[in-house]
C-alpha cells in the first residue's frame, strides 16, 4: 500500500453537495486537505431536475454535479488536493493523534483531522424476484433507464419526495404510472403529491406492501399485499421502478465511530462533533434529522468552522 509522506490538516471524504461546500471553505481559510471521492454530485446526480437547489430554479442532476466539481477545482489550488475515483475502504487511527485514510486503490493518507461526507445508497428491494429481475425490467434508476420503458404501463415502489419525482418523470413517456405505498400516509412534500394526483395516467394504492416480482426474461408483474386485509393482488406492469430509502455509506467507519441503530453517524447537531475527537460527519450519512442537498452543504461548512477552531485552537 502506497502512502503520502506528509500529513494534510484534514481529509474529506465524499464528492456530494456536502464534501464540495467543505472543500471549497477548506481551501479558503488555507487547510491543507486531501479530498477523497468516487464521483461529484452525491445521489443527485441521477435527478433529471432539482427544483431546491437554492439560487436555481432548476438544474439537472449532471449538470450540478459539474458545477460543483468545478467550483471546487476553481478554488482548490496547492491547498485542496483532489483525488477524484478514490473510494475509501478504512478509516484508521494513526500515531500522535492522527488519522490513516485508506482507500480501495491501496493508497493511504494521513491527516489530523477527518470529515465523513459519504452520502448515503439506494436501499433494494427484498423480496422473491426482486434479485433475479434485478435490471430486467425492476431498476432504481428512472432517469437511467426511464426512457427504456415509454409506452409501457409501470409501477413505482414508495412514498418519499424520490418515489413522486420518479413517478413524475416517467408520466412524460409511460402509458401509465402506478405508485404503491406501504401505508396510507406520504413522506412526499404534499405539494408534490398534490400534483401527481391531478394527472390522469397516474394512480396511488396505499397500504399496499410488495410481496413478488413475476416475469420471464423481463418484468411481466409484481404482487402485493393489502397491509390492512392481507389479500394478495396482482398487478400487469412492464416495469418496476424502486424508491425506498437510502442506506448510509459509512462501512469503513463502523468500528471507529458511534453509529445509530440504522448506521448512521451520530454527530452533535452544534457542530458535527462525531464520538471520535477530530472526526466530523456531515449530510446524508449522519443522522440529522432532516437529509437534503441544502442542508448537507450547510451541516458541512458548520462543521469545516469547527474544524478550523479545532486545528487553530
């Protein structure tokens, strides 16, 4: 394994809204910093329009994930080292108070202090078909494979802001959208749901809890349940789309900070404290109440101020 041979004042881990607000504040009060990521752009950046991005009324998803990348080259200069397809594999202890960030690649950096801005994954469907269908005609990606199913009647699984946007995306080129939602109340924006309702090619069933996918080569059906009776429907779809959560990406982590029961990072909401002194998290990884862009990027400058104290202190 390949390592630096100095130790930067911080390492940032995560190329979304988050890591990038943090990376552009490091580099303004002159933190030496390695930045670490796969990708910019976070889970947004499959999103084929983002309607609360402040200061845009609409951007797609690609499109902020260059804007930010581009941002943060502008102002990265000799202080924010960026390490653009680098995913993290262990976060370390090291000597004398420092940290070791090793990635998958075999590099290792050490650093004084640590920003988890990881994000979070789509969670996957478990349930008979759902692993065998897997991209043949059941996909977590609308706006990937939306196009793929025009013309199609197709079904998505939800009730989150995620499951009504997809659902209004394929309204655009699908016969007809279906939305199954595990009970009768909506995590959506009632806004949004509003809006979707009023569309006469889209139809909801609450209480309805997915208990198969049917198919041959490709999605002929999925089967579910009615959480109140129990009675068992087949629905004829040509298509599956599944938006049912996100699951923290804080694998490399585990044994270092303290977790919630769901795994995400616990962090004091004053200022992104972890349970580890000099490790702070920030964004969907944590386990802040609420999990937007906005408030991703602005949890990320509060806690790159208390880094700044910290290291100034």
């Amino acid at each position: 394994m390949s390592s630096e041979s100095h130790t930067y004042d911080l390492a940032i881990l995560g190329g979304g809204p988050a890591g990038v607000a943090a990376g552009v504040y490091a580099s303004r009060k002159r933190l030496k910093t390695v930045f670490l990521t796969e990708s910019f752009g976070g889970q947004s950046v499959v999103s084929s329009g983002i309607e609360n991005w402040i200061g845009t009324i609409n951007i797609p998803g690609e499109e902020l994930a260059k804007q930010l990348k581009e941002h943060l080259l502008h102002y990265a200069g000799d202080i924010v080292d960026v390490k653009e397809g680098e995913r993290v594999a262990r976060v370390e202890k090291g000597g004398d108070g420092t940290f070791i960030v090793k990635t998958e690649s075999g590099k290792a950096f050490s650093t004084k202090t640590v920003l988890i801005t990881t994000g979070s994954r789509r969670r996957k469907l478990e349930i008979p078909g759902a692993a065998e269908f897997d991209n043949k005609g059941l996909t977590y990606c609308a706006t990937c494979d939306g196009p793929l199913f025009s013309g199609k009647d197709v079904v998505v699984v939800g009730g989150g802001n995620a499951a009504f946007e997809t659902a209004a995306q394929l309204l655009a080129y699908c016969s007809s959208v279906t939305l199954l939602n595990r009970t009768d109340q909506f995590r959506a924006d009632p806004v949004t749901v509003e809006k979707l309702q009023k569309n006469p090619k889209f139809k909801i069933i609450t209480n309805a809890i997915p208990a198969e996918i049917k198919g041959d080569k490709f999605v002929t059906g999925i089967v579910y349940e009615n959480a109140l009776t129990k009675e068992k429907t087949e629905l004829t779809v040509g298509g599956i789309f599944v938006e049912i959560g996100l699951i923290p990406t804080v694998e490399f982590v585990k044994d270092l900070v303290a977790l919630d029961k769901w795994n995400h990072v616990i962090t004091d909401p004053r200022n992104q404290k972890t349970s580890v002194p000099g490790v702070w998290a920030a964004g969907d990884c944590t386990d802040g109440l609420y999990h937007q862009n906005n408030i991703a990027a602005g949890d990320a400058v509060k806690a790159l101020e208390d880094i700044y104290y910290f290291l100034h202190k």
